[in-house]
C-alpha cells in the first residue's frame, strides 16, 4: 500500500476515505472521496492531484467529477497555480455543513463501535 497523506498532514500507510465516515454511510463513489479528501483538509486549498492522493482515486475520477461539486457549490476553484486549477470545500455552502454533520455522526458511531 502507498504512503498517503492523513487529515492531520501526516504520512502514514492507511488510506485515508476508506477509513472516512461519509465513506462508511454512503459508500466509496469518487464524490465520496473527493468531497472528504477536501474535508480533512478544509483550511487549504488542493491541486487536483493531491485530491486523488489524499481521496485515493485516480486523477482522471477527480476531473470527472469536480465541475459537478463545483457546479452544485460544493467546492470552489480557488486559484490557478501553474496553469492548474486549485480546489477548496466551500465552507459557506448550506450542503457543506449538512455532509460535515453527518460525517461528524459517522465518526462518532464508529468510535462508538470501536469501543
């Protein structure tokens, strides 16, 4: 398994979605795993290739889905670096803070189960 990066921005062996609650509730879709790749990382911005690093999925899933995101308000192309776009959770979204109170659930029912 590939080193991937955790939401605390450390290195680690574990992929980080397969593990993330909106995973465990609504399953493992590229819009899953995009929109919490850029949860965990809320306070940045992310190239579309640390958004498939960090959501482990291919580069191709993120260019396939993100206008999608973008266009519901779900994510914000927030500038352009080299040519290539940036990305951000769009914490003013009304959808956002929905997604982050059930992922915030999930993780507690799964601590719970972990118990």
């Amino acid at each position: 398994m590939s080193t991937k990066i955790k939401r605390d921005g450390q290195e680690n062996d574990e992929t980080y979605p397969e593990n993330a609650p909106l995973v465990h509730v609504f399953g493992a879709s590229g819009k899953v795993k995009i929109i919490s790749a850029l949860l965990s990382e809320r306070d940045r911005d992310l190239n579309v290739s640390d958004i498939a690093d960090i959501g482990d999925v291919a580069r191709s899933t993120v260019y396939e889905n993100i206008g999608e995101l973008c266009e519901m308000g779900v994510v914000i192309k927030t500038r352009e670096i080299g040519g290539g776009p940036m990305y951000q959770i769009n914490t003013d979204n009304e959808i956002v803070d929905h997604i982050s109170e059930v992922r915030d659930l999930g993780l507690e029912r799964l601590l719970e189960l972990d118990k």
